[in-house]
C-alpha cells in the first residue's frame, strides 16, 4: 500500500506537471481529469499516463515531454539501450538524475551488498566507450542512461569487462570498409580477477546484463569446466533487460531461462540463491525496483518500494486497470519523484508482468506490492543502441 505522503505528492505534481508541459495537459483533458480529486489506492488507474511510445525517437515527440524551460537547462539525453533500433529518448535534469541515482542505490543496498562490498566486476563498458556512444537530438548529444548512474560505484575497485579491441577494429574494417569499432567482453581479465577474488577471499559484487552473464560465463564454464569456491562474499545483480536473449546488439539466439541461470552460477560459483539481487527499472521512468530469488515461483520477485512510488496493472486488450494477482497485464509506473523535469508522473510501459500480492511480500515481509516479469509487447530484434559500435565479440 502505497504511503499518504507520496499520494499527496501525486496530486502536486500531476497538477503541476500539467500546468508546464502542454503534453501532458492534454492527456489530461483527454479523460476529463479532476485535478482536485483525492487521490487514493483505488483510483490510481484513472491518473493520466504517457504511454512509452511517445518517448520512442521515431515518433520524435519526447521533446514535447519536458516540463517547461527544461531543454534550455539540459545538458544531455538519456537513452535507451534499445534492443528493436529505437531507442526512448529522456531529457533530465540534475535534481531528477539524483533521484534516479538514489532509487538504483536503495535496491543495490536492500536486495544486494553495495555499499559493504568493495571490488566490482561489471560486465559493462568504462566512461571512455560509454562517452563514445551517443546521438544528437536538436543540438543535444543523446548518451546511454548508464553514463548517469555509473558513479554510483565511484570510490570502489570496479573491472570493467566490456572494452575497445583495436586489432579486431582493424580487421573488421579491412573485412567490411565499415568504420565500426569492435567491443566485447575481456576474458582475459574476467579470469585473472575470478581467481584473485577466490585466492585473496575478496568480497565482491558481478552485475549487469544477464545476457552477457550467461553468454560469457558459460562459455567459460564449457571449455575450462572451471569452478570456484566463492561462497562466503560473491554477490550477482542482474539488470537492464537480456533475458529474452537480446541486448543492444548482441542476440543470443534464445533466451535466457533464469532458472538455469541461477543454478548454473551458483554451481560454478558454490553460492546459493540468496546471493541473488535483479534490477528493474525503465529509462522513462526514475523507479527502480529490486528483486530477489523466489524458489516457490522460480523466478525473481520484483519489489516496489511504496515509499517511492506505485504500479497499475492494465488489461492488454482494453488497457482498463485491473486489480489481480492471476492475470497478466501491462506495467504502468507511477511516482512523483524525480520527475520535476519531464512529465515522467505516470508512465505506460510495455512490459508484461503478473502481480502477486499487492500489498507485500509473503517470502521476505516486505511491504508494497510484488510483481514477476513475463515478457514484452514489442518484439525485441536485436538492433543495437548505436551504429558506432559492433558488439558481437568477446574473448576468453
């Protein structure tokens, strides 16, 4: 249930939000909006929403969604990695960044170790890739949303996987006469700091993509039948989409079945489920929802913190709100925080997810509601965030 403060906070900025940004205005006025209607967990579904398709770049409107002088103060966009080649496109200012930060630090504190734990491995590219891949959108430049969240691990010994392959870069252009440079996942350094890790007993966090978990580490697993006995300090977060066996760029070819993910890096790694933490969250949205492992459901739980904000299910045929725990439907996020710049109040997005309690969680005790993720409106085709880069290559 979600709490009276952030209810009222909800009407200020639905109200306020409407008052700067003529898009929004107009939703509202589309359904007749009472602005003075209190708003309450059971008319949550009547709240005015932007549907995520009209941050897509295609539809070249999500300028339209800043909230009044924004785009004059903004220094950059935020950008999907998208995985169908068109990306959502999202103008924040500082004040609403720090927000989204926050929201990412709280689940990485309360479903995982971040803040105890020192020493990362992330299967993910360092400020000088991500700085490298970016657009420009009316004399903006466009970088991923991870170049606004990545100093969150400032100040720990991070290992950043994903890196530049100069002589690959060279091959593919003498191969292809395309000027693309090739990334991909250093296996070199994925091994030497595993078993530094294992030696020295290093308390550690690996996070990321699943995708590229799954894709390098059983690999690894495959040609070396390497384990190791990280079972007191070796924690995994998951995040930012790549069970559907798509991310960016790279296609796996199938998706990802997390159940065997789990079961495959607990036994490569001797660490139980409970090591476990998954991340969800959308670009157009500054929430962020933390999971952990659920045997009875063989799935990650996902939390939402009812402090920060609240989710409406909807039909998927009739996009009515529905208040169940046995069928389908599709996520809507809602919050008032970190939206100051952008009307980001009510977002639809096309996620498919199950709701399974309302009101908290039965395994952990958590209040707010929980929510598993089943899968996507749009199909993902395997188009990447950029067409600077090629993503297709790893070592080990």
């Amino acid at each position: 249930m979600s709490s009276g403060k952030l209810l009222d906070d909800l009407s200020i900025t639905i109200r306020e939000t409407a008052g700067d940004c003529e898009l929004y205005k107009k939703q509202c006025n589309k359904v007749e909006y009472d602005f003075d209607k209190t708003i309450k967990e059971s008319n949550l579904g009547e709240i005015p929403y932007i549907p995520w398709s009209y941050f897509k770049q295609s539809n070249n409107i999500f300028k339209e969604l800043l909230r009044g002088n924004s785009f004059d103060k903004l220094d950059y966009w935020m950008e999907s990695s998208s995985t169908c080649g068109d990306p959502s496109i999202v103008g924040r200012l500082d004040s609403d960044t720090e927000v989204l930060k926050a929201n990412y630090k709280d689940v990485f504190n309360s479903f995982s170790k971040k803040d105890t734990v020192n020493n990362l491995i992330l299967f993910a590219p360092g400020m000088s890739i991500i700085n490298k891949i970016r657009h420009n959108f009316y004399g903006k430049n466009a970088y991923l949303l991870y170049k606004s969240i990545v100093d969150i691990w400032d100040g720990k010994n991070v290992n950043f996987l994903l890196q530049f392959f100069p002589g690959k870069t060279i091959w593919k252009m003498i191969t292809t006469f395309k000027a693309r440079a090739v990334i991909g996942i250093n296996g070199k350094m994925l091994k030497s700091e595993l078993n530094r890790v294992e030696k020295k007993n290093i308390p550690t966090i690996m996070a990321n993509s699943p995708l590229w978990m799954h894709k390098v580490l059983n690999d690894y697993y495959q040609k070396e039948k390497r384990t190791f006995d990280l079972s007191e300090n070796f924690y995994i977060i998951t995040g930012g989409g790549g069970w559907d066996g798509t991310k960016g760029r790279v296609k796996l070819g199938h998706s990802v079945n997390k159940g065997e993910f789990i079961e495959r890096i607990c036994d490569m790694f001797n660490i139980t489920p409970d090591k476990f933490c998954d991340n969800f969250a959308a670009t157009e949205s500054p929430l962020a929802c933390g999971g952990h492992w659920s045997k009875k459901h063989n799935d990650f739980i996902l939390h939402v913190d009812h402090n920060k904000g609240c989710i409406v299910l909807r039909d998927m045929e009739t996009l009515e709100s529905i208040k169940t725990t046995d069928k389908p439907g599709i996520l809507e996020l809602i919050t008032p925080y970190g939206v100051d710049s952008y009307s980001g109040v009510a977002v639809l997005l096309d996620d498919v997810v199950q709701v399974e309690n309302w009101e908290r969680c039965p395994e952990c005790g958590r209040e707010g509601a929980i929510f598993r993720v089943l899968g996507r409106l749009t199909p993902s085709i395997g188009k990447g965030c950029s067409s600077l880069f090629s993503l297709d290559s790893y070592k080990l």
